[in-house]
C-alpha cells in the first residue's frame, strides 16, 4: 500500500480517535525512515561523520563560540533506513547553544529589539516572537542568541517541543538550541526532531524527579539518521504536502461538524415536537452523530412532558410534595465505623444510576440493629444531596438486591411516595430528566453544592393518571433500549476504525 491510497481510505477510519494526529505522526515516522522520497543518481553522497564533526567545529568559529564537544558514543541505528543514510548525534551536526535568563532588574537589557523565547512561545506552526525582548547587550551578555534556522526545543517541564526560528533569537534555560551544518537542512532537521523516535528517546534519556530534566549532553548523544542534502530537500517537501493533506482532512471534519450538530438539532427538536416512528428514525440517522448521551436526555424530557404518551394530567397545578416526602439518612458517627459488618449508603456510594461500593464504610449489628428505621429496601431511590451533578449525570440510583443490606447514611436521601397513585419508576424518570436537573438551584453548604430537600418538595410536577405513567415507562425502556443498541454499534464503529488504521499504519511502516 502507498501513503497516497492510505490518504484516499481516510474516510474508512475517520472515525478512529485521533486519526488526523496519527497520519501526520505517521509522515514523519516514514520521513525518517527514507519511505517518503527516493535517491536519485545526481545527489551527492551524505558526509561522514568526520566531515560533520570538521563542519561543525568551523560553524562554532564563525559564531564566536567554543568549538564543541565531540559525540563519544558510537551512533547506534534505532531502525532500518537506506543504505546510503548516515546515522549521526547531533553533537556532530549542529552547534549546541542552552539558554539562560537575565536579571530583569537591569533596565538595559530588556525591552530591546532581540525576542526573548520561552516555552509558551513555542507554537506548532510558529514562534511567537512578540512577547519578551532583550537589547543586544542583553542577549550578548545575559542569554544566548542563536541565529535565524536554528533548532529551539524545549528540555526542561514539556520535553520535546520544538519549532525553527526565522530570526536572531534569544531564549531562555529550558530551551537548547542546534543550529545545523550547512549539509543538514533545518526543515529536515525539524521533522526527525518532532518524529515519534525522537521524541521517545528524548523522554527515555531525561531524568525526572518533580519536572522532566533532559540535559544538553544527553539530548546531543540521540542520532537521527541523514540522507543526502538534496534527498532532504526532496523529504521536507514531500512532508509539506502531506500535512497539507491532513491540514485539509481535518479542515473537513472541523466544517462536517457544525452541520452535523444543526442536523442532530433540528432530528431531536422534530422528534420533541411529533415524536412518531419516522421522526425517530431521523434521530438514529448514522449522519446526524447525535451522542447517546444527549439522546438519553430527550428520551427523559419528552417522557415527562407527555410528548411520548399523550395524557391528561390530574391537575395543572402540583408539586413534588403533593406525592412524595423524603426520608433523609442517619449521622452515623465515624467512631462507629467498622472493618465489616452493615454497609452505610454513604453520598460517596451514590453514582449516577447505581450505587458503587468502592469506598464502603460499616457499623456492627448492635447499631444496625438499633437503627433499622433506616435500612433500604429493592426498588428504593437514592438521591445524592452533596455535589449531587457529576459529568454522568445527576447522582441518584435505585437500589438492587445485590447492594443489600444497607443502612441510609445523613446527605443522602430517599423519595417516599405519599399515595398508590404514583408509580417510583415514574418518578425515577422525572428525578434524571431535563425537568428536574434544569430547575436544581445548588445551595451552599461549607461551600460543597447541596440540593436542598424542601426545595425539591416545592419544585412543580405534572402527575399522569397511574395507566399513562407504565405506558410512559415501557416506552422509555424502549427507547432506552434503541440507544443502548446504537451505542454498541458506535463503540464497534469507532474500535473496527482504530483497528483499521492500525492495521494500515502497520503495513505501510513495516519494510
């Protein structure tokens, strides 16, 4: 397979999580290893590495700076490359340069005409140039000044990152400079600094205690491997066009999306407004990328409007405590806490559906015993009243067989209907959609957000006649049953494009 049919598949696995990083970290990783461009008869051979050491001693002369240290550590090749590539540290490519910083409380040295760079001003397509500047006395004498075409990267915290600059640049400790030798181009010299091998070798040789430290000596002995000048020239122009592709591919993608999202808008503001068959069928259109997630939301909100079965509620003017009370649990003291014995649904154990018992805490029997007016029961709702929104969702659950038995812990409480006319499943509905979480209005308690259980009581709630309420509740599994079915078949989706483009990147860097 060619990288160009590889580009012309896209669509195949566009969905694959990071597919347009993965192409263009791809490039470079077939740049580096001589895949993207051919030798031709008229270049000139790759120097040796005797030759790179003598230009670059020449390079330190004509920059004023100390003749650099040689590599003593053989250049060891990580991968295969063509025969007619050198593999070289770039010790022996480049004049080596690690910034400083200096005292800002000399006022004649900064503010100057030099740029100044730190990390932060390290872009992926750019230098930022127009923040901190230096005079030349500042830079000359406080810094280090690289010329125009050399190398930044950082060494210090974000290891790695890296970009060329096009101008006399000053630049601070955390940042190493290479400015190459006349027989490595920068562009080149770029693209195996960012390649997917430099990078990890780049982390592999750092040290690390509380911020990644690579030192100069360490980041000089990693070898990249060179081909011919003009063979470089041929790469750096081939990468050029192939980012550009991905530059496109992903410009597609960013102007598919706001479209998508309008069209997953208008299928679920159709579907809310005539929620019939063919207007669901809208809703699961593979084009419209509505997430599960939201589609859950609508299912609930549209259930409790009365938008999925059509009722006659049995007065237009109620509110929660027409119908429910609440039970709120004990303040079990923490000196009452065993190793085992009866667990406490504690707010920690409520999650958003169900009750995870990671972090269990328990009281012996005696007490259990002594407050048995607070054990819970299958079927009963539980309601997280601290930081009661979570990413998931609102924290409230219903409690299963294998959670019992259990003790209902302060903070956490639990809906009691006051009338047979009320069906909890029902209920449980209400409590996840749109109608309740929109109308929470988060107190404070110690600064943690807490819901408020007299405010829930007062909050309005249309009751459907007890026969509307189970056909609401059986359409809604339905429902609910769909969007499960086109989660698996997302979650498959996006896994058979990620092994999709796996597979194509193994084959296309397997030699």
């Amino acid at each position: 397979m060619t990288l160009d049919t590889f580009f012309e598949k896209f669509d195949l696995f566009a969905d694959a999580p990071g597919a347009v990083a993965r192409m263009r970290e791809l490039v470079l990783e077939l740049a580096v290893q001589g895949r993207l461009a051919s030798a031709l008869p008229s270049d000139s051979p790759v120097q040796s590495v005797v030759e790179f050491r003598k230009d670059t001693a020449a390079l330190a002369v004509s920059l004023g700076l100390r003749s650099p240290i040689e590599s003593i550590e053989e250049a060891i090749p990580s991968f295969d490359v063509p025969i007619h590539w050198q593999w070289v540290a770039l010790a022996d490519i480049g004049v080596a340069q690690t910034g400083t910083t200096p005292t800002r409380a000399d006022r004649e040295v900064i503010n100057g005409e030099i740029p100044f760079i730190k990390p932060a001003d390290i872009l992926p397509n750019a230098i930022d140039y127009s923040n901190e500047r230096l005079t030349r006395r500042g830079a000359e004498g406080g810094s280090r000044l690289a010329p125009s075409g050399s190398l930044l990267m950082v060494c210090i915290g974000t290891i790695g990152k890296c970009n060329l600059i096009e101008r006399e640049c000053a630049f601070n400790q955390q940042i190493n400079s290479l400015t190459p030798v006349a027989a490595v181009d920068s562009r080149y010299l770029l693209v195996a600094a960012r390649s997917r091998y430099f990078q990890h070798a780049a982390w592999e040789k750092s040290s690390s205690t509380t911020i990644a430290i690579l030192n100069k000596g360490k980041w000089l002995s990693i070898a990249i491997p060179i081909p011919p000048l003009a063979e470089q020239k041929r790469i750096v122009a081939k990468v050029d066009e192939l980012m550009a592709l991905c530059d496109q591919l992903e410009a597609q993608q960013q102007e598919r999306q706001p479209r998508h999202t309008a069209l997953a808008r208008a299928s679920l503001s159709r579907f809310a407004d005539a929620p019939t068959p063919a207007n669901l069928d809208f809703i699961f259109h593979p084009s419209y990328d509505i997430t599960p997630a939201d589609l859950r939301k609508s299912i609930l909100t549209l259930a409790v409007q009365g938008k999925l079965v059509r009722f006659e509620p049995e007065s237009d003017t109620q509110i929660v405590g027409d119908h429910i009370e609440f039970q709120n649990g004990y303040a079990f003291k923490s000196q009452w806490f065993k190793p085992s014995g009866m667990r406490l649904c504690r707010n920690v154990n409520v999650s958003h559906g169900v009750v995870d018992w990671r972090e269990s805490a328990f009281v012996d029997d005696d007490i259990a015993k002594e407050f048995e007016r607070f054990a819970l029961s299958e079927g009963d709702i539980v309601l997280s009243l601290d930081r009661p929104l979570i990413a998931t969702g609102l924290k409230v659950a219903r409690i299963r067989e294998s959670d019992l038995p259990c003790l209902l812990l302060q903070r956490v409480a639990k809906p009691v209907r006051k009338h047979d006319r009320l069906d909890m499943s029902y209920f449980f509905l209400w409590l996840n959609s749109s109608e309740f979480v929109d109308s929470i209005d988060p107190g404070r308690s110690n600064g943690v957000p807490h819901i408020f259980t007299k405010q829930v009581l007062l909050l309005p709630f249309i009751l459907p006649p007890l026969a509307a309420q189970r056909r609401i509740i059986a359409k809604v599994d339905q429902l609910m049953a769909l969007v499960d079915e086109l989660e698996v078949r997302l979650s498959a989706s996006r896994a058979s494009a990620a092994k999709l483009l796996s597979g194509l990147v193994t084959e296309l860097t397997s030699h």
